[in-house]
C-alpha cells in the first residue's frame, strides 16, 4: 500500500506540474499576442556597417516614395507628368563614402552589378545598393566578416533590401534590423478634402457631392541624419482613418490608407497610395534636381472619391492617424459639413 501510495502522489504531482506548465505556455502565447514578449523569430540581423551592434541613421524608409519626372519643375510636370514613379524597396543606412559593407547574413552571392551585390541564404535574400563590389557570383560569404564592396561616392549610403520567400520585408520591422529603436512620432500636417488632387480645399463648412480625401503626412528618422540629408522627412508606415458624427459618434469605421509596416504594394498602384503633389526628397524634374529641398507626401484616404451622399446632412469629423513600426502615433482631425439636399445643414 504505500508503494501505491507513492506512486498515486507522484501521478498527482506529475498531473499538476503538466497543468502548471500548460498555464505558462498559455500565458507566454498571451504575452506574444500581447506584444509584450517578442517571440524568438531567428530573424534579427545586424547592421551592414561598422560597428555592427549599434544603431545607425536610417535616411529613407520602406515605402517612401521614389519619383523622377520626365518634364520640368512646372504644375502640369507635378499633377500630370510621366516619369518613373516607384516604392522605395528597402532602407538607407547613412555611411560615409567609401565605407565596407558587410553581409547581415551569410550565404552565396547571386547577383552582382555595377550597383548592387545580393546574397542568398537558402529562400532569403539581401541586396545591397550603391557599392562598387569586391565579390563576384558564386562566392560564400560570411555575416561581418566579407567585405561586399565599399560605398559609392557620393552616395553616403548603402541600401539594404530585405527578401523574404520572395517578398520585400521591411528591415524596420521589430526583430529583424538589430539593435533598432525610435521614439520619434510621425505626424498628419494637414487634412484635405477636394474635388480633384490639384484642385482647392472646398469648403469644408459646405461639402457636397463626391470629394478626394487627401492627408499630408511625414515622420522623422529615428537618429539625426548627418550631411545633406539632415532634417529631410520620412513617410509614417500606417495610416488609418475614420469618419465620426459631431458628437463623437462613429459613422465610417477605422479604416487602412496605407500600410507599409511589412511590405509594400505593387509599383503599379504608386498613384493609388500616393496623391498627385507628391514628391520624394531631392526629387528630380527634367533636367532639375531640387537639392536639398524636402519631399512633399501626399495620401489618398481612400483609392477612388468618397461619396458624401452616404452620410446623412450634418456636422462631422475625419480624424486621420499615423504610425510607424515601432508603434509611435499622432492623429489630426478635420471638421466638415455635408449638405447634398437643399436647405440649411442641420445638425
């Protein structure tokens, strides 16, 4: 019997340390869920300079715009003009020129130009633009031991484009680029609502039909930007938006303008993210390089004009918000009036 004895209790004591372990597992997944434990992806790198444990200035961000036009600096160029209108595909991590550039992961160059250096590591890949390259296809390389190549003069940075199973990832994302932080918020500076991108605000005391919603929006780079980039704005990573009645009461729930905290959309749908107006740092026009002049960051709330006939005449308000990666926010809000039917607006 009391071998029996010590055998039930020891079941027992086996039962309850597998529910207690349950419980931690349950309230780890809780935590992760949460955002308060960050699970162990085996995604985080290192930066692709020296030294390579601490954070660097990043000047351009995923998704920010990339904008040559083919005509000159004239309205009709900005509202109407061709050009080369893409995402930017990666980060730009400031270095001087001349600065080796090393492997955030090692693997097997696949691909080298006069530009660029991409290394795969089995279905992930990174590329790394604007070095003169001192590898060549075929060769293993080791993370933050292989020289890639140096930085173009120039330059003043390298860009770092993150590949995942065949898809751009953003290397803000938290764990992957390490050690990597920011406490700056982006911010909306202004709220747009017109019948066409070029065209005037109508006014928004008196707004009827079918308008363009429109928010000028712009983040600072988590470290100060040394050189000629200093002070130049980056693009927030999302951007929502809702509509609520005068009293607060919500009518158009929150909705996504644009999200590029993981990854960006096709460059075919540039004109559908971006408003006409926009424009990227130090943007191109013709044969016009606007040195030093900051770019100019326009949203579409939504991908076609917004039927106010689906609101009811009254007082409301669009409040738009933003946030970058690491989860820093601001809002702005705009009031306005609908009045499709004739009469006084009421409330």
């Amino acid at each position: 019997m009391k071998t029996n004895s010590t055998h039930m209790n020891l079941g027992g004591a086996s039962r309850r340390t597998g529910s207690a372990a349950i419980r931690l597992l349950l309230l780890l997944a809780a935590l992760v869920l949460a955002g308060l434990l960050a699970p162990q992806s085996g995604l985080a790198y290192g930066w692709p300079v020296k030294p390579f444990d601490r954070q660097h200035p990043v000047r351009g961000y995923l998704g920010d715009p990339r904008t040559i036009f083919h005509q000159g600096p004239t309205r009709a160029s900005l509202y109407y003009g061709g050009g080369s209108f893409s995402f930017h595909q990666g980060v730009d991590v400031c270095a001087p020129d001349g600065t080796a550039v090393y492997p955030v992961e090692s693997g097997i160059v696949d691909g080298v130009t006069s530009e660029w250096v991409r290394v795969r590591s089995g279905r992930d890949a990174f590329e790394y633009w604007h070095v003169t390259a001192s590898v060549h296809v075929g060769q293993h390389v080791e993370k933050q031991r292989t020289v890639l190549g140096r930085i173009k003069r120039g330059a003043g940075h390298v860009h770092l484009t993150e590949i995942r199973n065949g898809c751009v990832v953003n290397p803000l994302l938290p764990g992957h680029l390490t050690p990597y932080s920011d406490h700056t918020k982006p911010w909306v500076s202004s709220i747009h609502l017109r019948t066409t991108d070029e065209g005037e605000d109508v006014m928004v005391g008196f707004v009827r039909g079918r308008v363009e919603l429109l928010a000028e929006a712009y983040d600072t780079p988590a470290l100060p930007v040394p050189g000629t980039w200093h002070g130049l704005p980056v693009t927030p990573a999302l951007i929502t938006w809702r509509i609520e009645r005068w009293d607060g009461k919500v009518i158009v729930p929150e909705r996504v303008a644009r999200d590029v905290r993981t990854t960006i959309p096709t460059n075919a749908t540039f004109w559908t993210v971006y408003a006409r107006g926009s424009y990227q740092n130090m943007s191109v026009f013709g044969k016009h390089y606007s040195w030093g002049q900051p770019g100019s960051y326009v949203f579409r709330l939504t991908q076609h004009s917004f039927d106010t006939r689906r609101l009811r005449d009254g007082v409301y308000q669009l409040e738009v918000t933003v946030r970058d990666t690491a989860g820093n926010h601001s809002s702005l809000s705009q009031r306005f009036a609908v009045h499709n039917a004739p009469g006084v607006v009421g409330v």
